[in-house]
C-alpha cells in the first residue's frame, strides 16, 4: 500500500467500499484510511491500481474519501460495471446489506468479487452487532449471510487461495468470526456434509465467538497478555454465547455444541467441560481447527502473525494432542 503522504483532520468524509475499485486503472481521488482519530492517504490521486494495490486495498476494513471528492467518485464508478444504483444500494446499512445478499450476490458473475462481496457484507454485519452490544440478534439477516457463505463456497472447488488474498490480516472479532465461517464451511464441504449440515456448521463458526458481547472490551483489546483473571472470564465466552443464541430462540443443540465446545481440546486440557476425543462434537473440532488457524495468522496487538506455512506446521507438531489430526491435514492438503 501507498505510504501516508499526509494528514487531513479538518474534513469532511465519506465512507466507500472497498470492493468497487478497478484494477488497471488510475485512481483519480485521494483515498485514506482512519488510523486512531485521524485520516490519512493510502492512495494519492494519480496512482496507478496495479494487482499488488488492488489486493491491499481489499483488506482494509473501511476506507474513505474527502466530501469534494464525490463527484470524481461518481465519473470514476461510470467507467466501472458496476451502476451507480448499484453503488448506492451497495451503500446500506449492515442489516439491510445483510437481508439483501442473495439478490446482490448472485448478481456478480466473477467468483473473487462475489467472495468478496459475501465476506464483506458478512463481516459488517458481525462488526455492527459486536458494537452495538445488543443481544438481540437479526436471526433472519444473519441466516441469509450463513446460507449465502454455504452457496458462494460450494460454487467452485480450490477457492482457498482466492479467500487468504481478500482477508484483512489484521485481527477484529468480526472479521475473526468471518475469517472461521469461511474456513470451517470448506473444511466441511470437503467432509462432503449436506447442506443442511453444511448451514449448522456455518451457523455456529460465524458465531463461535457471539458470547464475546459480555467480556470487558478493555480485556479484548488489551494489548499484552492477559492475567489469570482476565483469562477466567474471556473462558466463559463459549458459555455466554449459547446462553445468548437460546435467548434468541435458538434450539438446534448442533448449533449450540459447536459454539460451546469450540475451545475443548482431544487431551481433555480444553474448556469449559474438559471434553477429550470424540466427546467433542465433530464441528467443534472443525471450529476450533479454524480458530486456531486464523488467530495465528492474523496479526495482533502482541505479536505479528505466522504466515499459513507456520501456522500449519506449528499446528501439526506441537497441537497434535490438542487438535484433530485428520481436519489439520485436510486444511493443509487445501494449500496444496
């Protein structure tokens, strides 16, 4: 990405997707990113939008442009496929972006932007509810983001590489439950589940970490390790998030034992039950498989992130005890 050339405080901006721009050509506006209580410039206008850019670009969570600018916006979208209707309606609230998927998603033909439309629109949904705190969660929204992951996976074979090129690699809990919904649905369409099962086995990645809504925010973003205490209560976020899925209705004990269980380990050193072996249930396994992955790929406040090579070999010596072989091996036979 472009390095900052300068800061602008004093303006006025305005929110854009990420997923709009066009590879190959000049970008005609400055476009910034927020860093702490500022904006500034990732891409100055002139720059050229090679792949490499293009790429970057799409893992910036939100960028933004100055308000004077939304003319040069509106000339640079009319040279794109995309209409400006199209645009604006892309524009929506999360929730509304959200219950508006599937008529949007099976409008893009090209398979990495319609990756990218899900993931995006899945991710702003989750990041919406994780800062809202309400527990009361959009049940229909989020069914549709879930069945809409299940379709655009099922799409095509080998989509793995296309997902690590448009994944933020910076950690949030949104982009995290995103991040493990993806990866758990294609290790599960590759243990050849139905779709019925393919939907819990989404369902519960996407939420696994919903319980998160109880936990302090100064323990979730606390930038060194966490003492003991802290540690006991980000533990019982598995608990509290099937307490807050069955105050929201729901019943489906697949669903609940999934999120549940997604932090047991196959010794018994897991929590909260300290299940061992197959007393975990299968899609806990998986989840918990993906967690691990991507938490240690993705960079933190403490540390930088393992690339998926190291991530996968440290995976595969030193958690052989704790994780399920068979699903370690099928996520590395996916980076094949």
């Amino acid at each position: 990405m472009a390095k900052v050339v300068r800061l602008i405080i004093n303006d006025q901006y305005v929110p854009l997707k990420t997923d709009k721009f066009i590879k190959g050509e000049v970008v005609p506006f400055d476009v910034y990113i927020k860093r702490y209580n500022d904006f500034v410039i990732i891409i100055e206008a002139g720059t050229l939008l090679n792949e490499g850019l293009y790429h970057k670009l799409l893992q910036q969570e939100r960028i933004y442009i100055v308000n004077h600018d939304v003319k040069k916006l509106k000339s640079y979208f009319s040279h794109s496929t995309i209409s400006l209707d199209e645009e604006k309606t892309n524009n929506l609230d999360p929730l509304s972006a959200a219950l508006a998927i599937k008529e949007k998603s099976s409008a893009i033909n090209e398979i990495e932007k319609r990756l990218f439309f899900v993931y995006s629109t899945v991710s702003e949904l989750m990041g919406s509810i994780f800062e809202s705190g309400n527990e009361k969660l959009p049940l229909d929204a989020l069914s549709g983001c879930v069945n809409e992951i299940v379709n655009v996976l099922s799409y095509k074979s080998h989509v793995l590489p296309i997902i690590l090129k448009i994944l933020p690699d910076t950690y949030s809990t949104h982009n995290h439950s995103t991040n493990v919904a993806y990866f758990a649905t294609i290790l599960g369409i590759m243990l050849k589940m139905d779709n019925e099962e393919l939907i819990d086995l989404s369902f519960s990645a996407l939420l696994h970490d919903i319980g998160k809504l109880r936990i302090d925010e100064s323990i979730l973003e606390k930038s060194s390790s966490l003492d003991d205490d802290e540690f006991e209560s980000i533990k019982h976020h598995s608990q509290m998030g099937c307490e807050i899925l069955e105050h929201n209705g729901i019943e489906n004990q697949t669903i609940l034992k999934g999120i549940r269980h997604h932090h047991e380990r196959l010794d018994g050193s897991g929590y909260p039950d300290g299940l061992r072996g197959k007393l975990i249930p299968q899609n806990a396994r998986i989840i918990g498989v993906c967690d691990v992955f991507d938490a240690l790929t993705t960079n933190r406040t403490f540390r930088e992130n393992y690339t998926s090579f190291e991530a996968l070999l440290l995976m595969k010596r030193e958690m052989h005890m704790q994780l399920d072989e068979k699903l370690v091996d099928m996520f590395i036979q996916l980076h094949r």
